[in-house]
C-alpha cells in the first residue's frame, strides 16, 4: 500500500481497560446499541459497524461459559488433591465455600479491553469519494493492519474484535481472555507426584499487556505503513523528569469503557439538565419582556386616545379612571382591548392619566365657581347699595310716593336670596349673572 501521499503526523492510539467477566453484558449491550450511553451513536451509521472482525456472535456468552468450566475443573481438581492427602476438614471447607473465580484479585480485572483508533480527521482525510470507491479505505486498511496485529500478539485469547463506524471515529473494539495454566505450590512430599496445575485468567502471560511502553512501540511500527506514527513516549518523559529531579509531566486520565459510558452518561443527563434549566429561564425572561413591550404599549395607546379626545375622565367614582367619549371619534384600539392587552399598564394609565383630567378640570370648576361668587357678591352690594339711595331719596318724596317706594322695598330681600341661590348653583360658566325673578310682573312692578 502507498502511504507517500499520507501526512505522518496522526499518532495511532492503543488503549488497555481492565475487564472483569461480570461487566461482559453491558459491554454486549451496548455493542449491539441496545443498553448503555447511545447519545453519542449516529444510529442511521450503525448498520455500517458489520459482523465482529474476530469470534462469533455470541463470543460474550461462550466466555462466560468457559469461566465457569475453568472454576469447576479446578474445584474438583482441588478437591481431588485433598482427597488424595486425607484433608477431610479442608474437603469440607472448600465445599461449603464452593468454586473460586480463576483469577486472582487485581485492580484492573482479569480481562483486557483493547481500543485502537486514529484521530477522526486522519479518517476524514480519504479520498476513496473522490475515486468513486464505496468504502472508506483508511477504515478498511487500518481496520485490517488492526486485526492482523491482535492476532500476532494475543492468538487465541483475542476473543472479541469488531470495528464501530457509528461514533465520532472509526475505532477497533477488542476484548482480550488471557488464559493460563499456573502449577499450584504444595508442601514436599517424600514420594514424587504430579504437578497440581489450575486453569486461571492472568493478563500478565502477555508481554504487551505488562509493558505498556512495549505495546506503544508495537503499534507504532505495526501501523508505520499507513503513515501513522507512534504515540507520545509520555512514561518515558515522566521516568526521565524523576531521574533529573523535575516536575513530570501529569498522566493521562483513561478511564475504563464501562466507567467512561456511566460518566458520560451522567454528564449528558447534567447538560440536559442545565439546558432545560436555562431554556426556562430564557423563557421566563422572553415573557417578562413581552409583558413589558404589552405594557409600554398600553401606557401610549392610552395617552394617545386621551390626547384626540376619544377617552375622557369618568366621574362619580371613588378611584379615577377614563371612559370612551360618546361624540368623539372612537380610538384605535378600544379601551377594553387595551384591558386586555395588559392589565398593570392600563390601570397604571387610567389612573395617571384620570387623575390628571379631574385636577385640570376640577380647578377650571373651582375658578368658574369662584368668578361667579364674585359677580353674585358683586351685584348683591350693588342692590344694597341702590337699596340705601331710594331709602335716602324717600324723605324728600310725598307720602303716598313713600309708601308705594316702601311696598317696593319689601320684595329686594327675596331677590337677594333668589340671586344667592342661583350664584352657588352655578358650574363655571362664563355668561353674565341674572337673577331669576319670584314671579312674573316684579320687573315691571319695581
């Protein structure tokens, strides 16, 4: 294959997990994109994933059994040498505690995850479009230099390999059974006897999976052909700044797969959370403004019906308030649409703008009222004063003359109270004040 034309600065990936059987059901699930964190799977690519590259279908289940057989044959196995050395009290115990796991406890687990990847561009970067090829054929070379190198380095024990085209990146899933048969250690015996043997699970049986470094340098040579390159010496630097006495630089952070799928599975359901929770906040922000808009239009559409006349002040309430105008053109918008609309700004509206209309014009009544209080007073004196000059001119006038003056007289104090009454009656207007007579005839009698 020709890789002149492939740029040679993407490093190959190579990642080990820890396994334990017990998580191989979740590990299928989600394989088959039934169980586990889907958010990240382009499900319309998964049907391009394919039959496994290595093992059959139902591998998961086959391995399970072979553990179980391996924890049986070494039971019985067990059992067998203490039945050959007589240990009736130690047969007794290994019965009421049963099969062991074949493995010895390990913080890692006793199986192998192996991961193999390059960064997605690198996959990005195929021409085979541009040729008119149907296939990817980075995927399908690095998929197939992948498969070659699981074999040459872990045989059999690669029980599990499949390729995922439905993720970010194309990468190669394989799960790695290290099976081993261990002699078990037994006090010396004066006759020789066979080797006790047990069928166990021990990862350290192979090299690359017990010198990290030398998996790194593996990969790297292995995948040289397509371009690649051999990832970060990232332990070697960390030795080398010990042994100079600086600062290393931090490891790397893998977390195991099964750990992985549980925190990010947490971390979408954290951001689905934060976005549900800040949508509503935008929401509840978006209609306090729409509220705000609704009231700042009320407020003006109020002011404009007052200003061309359509809305006026109403009267013979407790609280101000507006009214439309029987005469006046109609507003735009009627005053109880504008209720509607937004209850705070017309309330907030009717009330300025009412109380507004009852000062204006409740001190144009008190000045008209006032003006004619004045004229009344005025004219009242004037009658009074009148009143005193006829007294005056009746002592020079005959008799008679004086008593019919007299009769006269006696009718001014029921005009001065008829004009009286009618000044106070009076709401502001501008015309000039008359008083009403008591009946017809007075004016032509006086």
């Amino acid at each position: 294959m020709d890789g002149s034309n492939i740029k040679t600065d993407y490093p190959v990936v190579l990642r080990f997990e820890g396994l334990y059987p017990h998580q191989l059901g979740g590990y299928e699930a989600h394989r088959l994109r039934k169980g586990g964190d889907l958010g990240h799977v382009d499900r319309s690519r998964t049907k391009l994933n394919g039959p496994p590259l290595i093992g059959p279908e139902d591998w998961a289940a086959r391995a399970l059994a072979e553990i179980r057989e391996m924890a049986a044959e070494n039971f019985a196995a067990e059992v067998a040498s203490l039945e050959k050395r007589n240990r009736k009290k130690d047969i007794e115990r290994r019965f009421v505690e049963g099969p062991k796991q074949p493995w010895r406890p390990t913080r890692h687990g006793p199986m192998r995850e192996v991961i193999l990847t390059v960064n997605k561009d690198w996959f990005d970067a195929d021409l085979s479009k541009f040729f008119g090829e149907a296939e990817n054929q980075r995927e399908k070379e690095f998929g197939a230099l992948a498969k070659q190198w699981l074999i040459e380095n872990f045989g059999d024990d690669v029980i599990h390999a499949r390729a995922d085209r439905d993720e970010a990146a194309f990468h190669i899933h394989a799960v790695i059974m290290p099976r081993a048969t261990v002699e078990i250690a037994k006090p010396k015996a004066k006759v020789p006897t066979a080797t006790a043997t047990r069928r166990m699970l021990q990862p350290s049986i192979h090299p690359l999976i017990e010198n990290y470094e030398a998996a790194q340098d593996s990969v790297g040579e292995w995948f040289a052909s397509l371009g690649l390159v051999r990832g970060e010496r990232r332990a070697a630097a960390i030795k080398e700044a010990r042994a100079n006495g600086q600062t290393p630089p931090k490891r790397r952070y893998h977390a195991k797969t099964w750990k992985w799928r549980v925190e990010e599975e947490l971390r979408l359901k954290a951001e689905a959370e934060t976005l549900e929770t800040d949508k509503a906040a935008l929401d509840e922000r978006s209609a306090h403004v729409t509220e705000r808009e609704n009231e700042a239009e009320t407020v003006l559409a109020v002011a404009e019906g007052v200003a061309s006349g359509a809305f006026v002040a109403s009267e013979g309430e407790d609280e101000p308030g507006l009214i439309e105008a029987p005469t006046a053109r109609p507003a735009e918008t009627p005053l109880e649409d504008l209720r509607r609309r937004s209850p705070t700004g017309f309330a907030r509206a009717t009330g300025v703008f009412g109380r507004a209309w009852g000062r204006l014009f409740g001190q144009a009544r008190a000045k008209a009222e006032a003006e004619a209080d004045s004229r009344v007073a005025n004219a009242m004196e004037q009658i009074e004063r009148a009143d005193a000059m006829v007294a005056e001119a009746t002592r020079h006038l005959p008799s008679r003359t004086r008593l019919l003056i007299g009769e006269i007289r006696q009718t001014i104090p029921a005009i001065l109270r008829k004009l009286e009454r009618s000044g106070k009656g009076l709401s502001g207007s501008s015309e000039n004040v008359r008083p009403q007579r008591d009946e017809p005839g007075d004016e032509e009698k006086f």
